[in-house]
C-alpha cells in the first residue's frame, strides 16, 4: 500500500512540475528585449457616450392636391431618383376638366373686355362733344375696370387649375431614394394623403438625447466638434460629427435635449449610433497602445520586476484614447516598468532586457 501511494506522490509532482513550466521560465532561459516604460498618471478628456438615430438630412412624404384614382406608380422602395422624376401618375381627367372650365371663363371675360374698352372709348368721344353725360362716362368707366378685374380673376384661376392638373404627375423634389411606396395603382389619391417617402441620398445626422446637465452645462453647442460610431460598422474608425441643431427646450419627461450631429459619411438612415463628447477631464493611467497583447480572451501586459524579469498580468481596458495610447483600469499601477512592443508575452520570470 505504502508503494503505491509514493509512486502517485511522484506522479503528481511530476504532472505539478510539467504545469508549472508552461508558467514560469527554467532557469537558463534566453533573455528577450523590449522597450521599457514607467507607468505614469496623466489627464485624459472625460467622454460621454450618446446614442441615438441616424436620419438622413432631408425626408419629404410627398402627395397630391389632386382627388382622383391612381394609374401608375413608376417606383418602389429603394430606387434611386433625382429630382423632378415622375413617381407617381394619376388619372388627370378630372383636372384637365377643371382646367379647361377655367379657360372658357377666361376667354368669356377677354371678350367682355374688349367690349367694354370699345364702349367706354365711345362714351369718352360722345362726352367730348357735350353728347354723354358725367353719369354714363362714369358707369361706362366703371364696367370696363370690372371687366379687367374679371380678366385678372380668369387668368389666376387658370393658373390654380393648371397646377392642380400638373400635379396629377408627381416628382420627386429632390435627388435622393425611395424610403416607402405607400399607395398602388387602383387606390384613390387625395389632397393630403401620403404617396411616396423620399429621403436625400446625401447627408445623414444623428439624433442623440442629451441630459440638461451636459447642454446647460456650456459642454455642447452648435457647431461643436464630436467623434461619431455606427454600431453595425463594427471595427470602423470614428466619423466626425458636427453638432447642426439643438432644440431650444428641454422633453418634460426625460430632461433632454434633442441634438443632430452631422456625420462626414455615407450611413444608411435608421441605424443607431454613439457619440462621444467630452465634458472635462480626468486622472488615469494610460499606456501605449502596443504594450498591450492578446492572449486567450484576455488583455495582457508585460511588466519588467525589480529582479529585470518579465511578470504578464491580465488587465482591464477603459474608453479608447486618441492616437496610440489606451486607458487601464485595473491590473498596474503608477511606477510599473512596461514592455512594449513585444510581439508575444513571455513566460514568467524570463529575463527581460531594456531595448532603447
């Protein structure tokens, strides 16, 4: 019993031993050599993140002033359109008619007109001679200005008609794409109804809440400068943003603000996004970039002890930083010696060697 029990003993130093060396470095390990940093405090901006929308910088649901039944619609949702494009046609039947009406009236009252101009030029010859009076000058005056008021009435209802009957084809407004086909051929369109959704094909903006106490701080205004992300554009750099707009009141139920940034990129409207502002500054302990290395799920830095031996320690990450530098929350302290720029981390207690 007591054999067995000490080859088990030796077995399971034997495993322990094997373990501890995937750890730590044997003794006679070669150096590696890296550049070396002193970990110091620093100020970093104190950034908030806003998330919001992105909508494109113009959206119009066009319709029609005109009652009539649809006959065509010549686009679908996603189609790319430009201005004065014909999106949708209705029967215009009804509104040539109108038209039409108009004009006869026109022509009705040119007529009149010319009528009374003839009579009142008589009138002003007879009164010449002492063969009218005053009176009859005076209404012979009086019918040819009606007659022009009713030319003048004629010719502006000859222009609303005419507009009514334009609209019977209806364009974009202006060069972008189809958000939503809302009507079909057969439906009825009416003076107000929605028919097609366009959005502009350039120009997108975020819209993000923002709490009072960062608008009425002073932090945010127009024409201020903060860096912007999709989150569906994942591993994408950072898009600058200009603040466009900001609503003069605060929503009642959420005490925010209602702000648009305007993204410098082609983004798809609808989508969230985040933007970043900073609202001052902080103390934390950051380091380059290339200090910090992958391994196994998890973040990791070399440190270099009082020994000159490379010690790895799993650290957490806080917001990223501008340039090649990275915030750590935890995992190092201020006076650690880091390595930088290795290309893999080295087992425990190997040599490390400063590398200018």
């Amino acid at each position: 019993m007591r054999s067995d029990t000490a080859i088990v003993g030796v077995l399971s130093l034997a495993l322990a031993a094997c373990g501890a060396g995937t750890k730590a470095a044997s003794v006679g390990t070669a150096p590696v050599q890296a550049r070396v940093v002193t970990i110091a405090a620093s100020r970093v901006p104190d950034l908030v993140e806003l998330y919001g929308t992105v909508e494109a910088d113009r959206t119009a649901t066009v319709s029609s002033r005109v009652m009539a039944t649809v006959t065509a619609v010549r686009v679908k949702a996603g189609d790319r359109v430009s201005a004065g494009q014909v999106l949708v046609e209705i029967d215009p039947t009804t509104a040539q008619g109108q038209e039409a009406q108009a004009r006869g009236a026109l022509a009705q009252g040119n007529a009149a007109l010319v009528l009374a101009e003839r009579n009142l030029e008589r009138f002003r010859a007879l009164a010449a001679k002492g063969a009218a009076s005053a009176l009859e000058l005076d209404l012979a005056t009086m019918q040819y200005e009606q007659a022009k008021g009713a030319v003048t009435q004629g010719e502006g209802a000859v222009e609303a008609a005419a507009s009514v009957a334009r609209e019977s084809r209806v364009v974009a407004p202006f060069d972008g794409w189809v958000r939503a086909r809302l009507v079909e051929a057969g439906d009825l369109a009416a003076p107000g109804r929605p028919l097609v959704t366009v959005e502009s094909a350039a120009g997108r903006r975020l819209v993000v809440a923002v709490p009072e106490s960062i608008l009425l701080g002073g932090t945010l205004r127009t024409g201020a400068r903060v860096g912007v992300r999709i989150d569906a554009l994942d591993g994408a750099a950072e898009m600058p943003g200009t603040v466009a707009e900001v609503t003069p009141g605060a929503d009642p139920g959420s005490h925010t603000f209602t702000v648009k940034v305007e993204i410098d990129g082609s983004v798809p409207s609808g989508v969230a996004g985040r933007a970043r502002l900073a609202v001052g500054s902080r103390t934390a302990i950051t380091v380059p970039r290339a200090a910090v290395l992958a391994s196994g799920g998890l973040d990791l830095v070399v440190v270099r002890d009082a020994e000159g031996r490379s010690r790895s320690r799993a650290v957490t990450l806080g917001s990223p930083l501008d340039g090649d530098m990275v915030e750590i929350l935890s995992g190092v302290t201020v006076g650690d010696q880091l390595a930088v720029g290795l290309a893999s981390v080295p087992a425990d207690g190997t040599p490390l060697e400063v590398h200018s």
